[in-house]
C-alpha cells in the first residue's frame, strides 16, 4: 500500500518486554492496544507503568500532561481479535520459543487486516522462522527492543530476504517515534548483533565458572572494573531473566545442532529451580525487594 502510515499499534504479551514497549508506543503518539491471555498480567502491567511513569513526573523527566496523554492512547484486553483487528502493526512480545511464536502469528494471519505489518521482539530467532505461517512475509520484520525498553535506547529492526523496503522504512519510522535509535540490519542472522557480541562474552563467562577458574561473583567483577561495563554477565543474566539465556540457548541449539551452542548445566539448574533472576527474587543473587529498578 503507498504512502502507508502507521497510527496504530498492538503489542502481544504484557510481560517485562512487552507492557514497557506498549508505553514507548503511546508516549510516541500511536493508539496503542496491550493484549495478553492473562487478565493479571494486563493488570500488573498497568501498576507497573503507573508506578514509572509517576516516577519520571517527580524526576521531571515528564509533564503530568504529557503522562496523562500517553495512558489515554494506552488499552489493555484479553481479546486476541479485538486486539488484532485495527491494528496497522502488530509487536509480538512473549516468550521466546519458536512453536508459541508461530501459532500465535498463525492465529494472528486470521485476525489481523491484510496490510497489517507484523513484527517480532524475538531477541535471536529471525523473522524468516515466523513468516511461514503467514501469507505476508513483505511485511514481517524484526524489532528487537532492549531490556528494560523505557531505560534503553537502541532497536534492531531486521529484514530478511522477504521483508520489503516500505515495512522496514515504517518500522524505523515507528522507532524514531518511540524516541529509540533504529539500527537497520538488512541480513538475518540468529541473535542479530548485540546479543551475539553479549552471548560470546556469556558463553565465555559460563565455561570460566564451570571449570572452577573463578567464582562468578568475580567475573562480575572483573568486567565492570577491568572492562568498564556498567554490570557483568551473570547480574546481567539476572536482570534480563535466567530463562530467557536458556531459551535463546536452546533456540540456537535447535537450529545449529552445534553441541556449544546447548544451554549450560548450570542455567538448566537455576530454571529447573525458578531461580529465574529479579523477577523471582533469586538468580546468580539474591534480591529480598523483587522487581527490575525503575
């Protein structure tokens, strides 16, 4: 369709990646429709936002007009259809396994209009993976937002060899909007780049504590004060959550076969466990408040 323009959105999934990603789309002026199956999630996800967004009036990050606007574009609902049947582009935001994704975006080929552009949040599966279900692979694309997505600024929009030039020109639109920095990969590759580079220096990380070189409290250490990053693997696999390095582990796995690339013993263990991280109160460390700093 020329000369398309994107007014409204849905994000599906109102977990920690998709409740602050539906808030960056109505602080960026969209009609904006937050749908999760679970009635408690849109709940909390509402708390959650209301509780930030009344944190930035008080900094004076943000005007209570500017809060109350963005809460007015906001909507919550259980109702898939209702969810996907205005919407001009659609952000796929659960968890991170390759079947659930697909009979989701299965479900939404039904629902959604058919110049509806879907994208997916996925953080390593690529767009190529997902398309198949549907019959719009020109308007699939990646958006890979970061976590948490109101705090950090980068979006990696990704095309694959199907992925036409109007949707990915949208989909950066949609991210300059959201006042995020969109960087255009236009080559698929699982895990993109960002959390290749990450996953590298996590894999690193994981095979120096399993071989008993140094405890992971120190590794930690060792990349914040030598290597000057802000936090180390392992309290970053607690913020992002420990379950979701072993859905991206095992996703990779899945598609290489590679035996490196399968989850460690040790992130098998913290699932197994539901020592998930700060979400759970307990991953690598211990959390007695829950919850991700706002």
């Amino acid at each position: 369709m020329p000369n398309k323009q994107i007014n409204s959105i849905t994000v599906i999934g109102a977990g920690q990646m998709g409740h602050q990603i539906a808030m960056l789309a109505a602080l960026g002026g969209f009609e904006t429709v937050l749908q999760d199956v679970q009635e408690n999630a849109l709940i909390t996800a509402k708390e959650k936002l209301e509780d930030i967004l009344a944190k930035w009036v008080q900094k004076g990050k943000l005007t209570e007009d500017r809060k109350l606007a963005a809460f007015s574009r906001l909507q919550y609902t259980t109702n898939l259809e209702k969810a996907a049947s205005r919407a001009d582009l659609i952000i796929e935001a659960i968890v991170e396994k390759l079947d659930v994704k697909q009979e989701v975006f299965a479900k939404l080929e039904e629902l959604a209009p058919a110049e509806t552009i879907f994208a997916t949040n996925s953080s390593t599966i690529v767009n190529s993976l997902l398309s198949g279900v549907t019959n719009r692979p020109d308007k699939f694309i990646n958006m890979h937002f970061f976590f948490p997505p109101l705090v950090m600024d980068c979006v990696e929009v990704v095309m694959s060899d199907q992925t036409s030039e109007e949707t990915a020109n949208l989909a950066m639109e949609v991210t300059q909007k959201m006042n995020r920095t969109g960087i255009l990969l236009r080559k698929e590759i699982s895990g993109f780049v960002a959390n290749r580079i990450l996953g590298a220096l996590q894999r690193e990380a994981l095979f120096l504590y399993e071989e008993g070189i140094v405890d992971y409290k120190d590794i930690d250490l060792i990349c914040r004060k030598a290597l000057s990053h802000p936090i180390g693997p392992f309290e970053l696999m607690d913020l992002s959550g420990i379950d979701v390095s072993y859905f991206v582990m095992q996703q990779r796995y899945d598609e290489t076969g590679n035996p490196e690339d399968k989850p460690n013993v040790c992130i098998e263990e913290k699932v197994k466990q539901g020592h998930l991280g700060r979400k759970t109160g307990k991953g690598w460390y211990d959390y007695p408040n829950k919850g991700v700093k706002k």
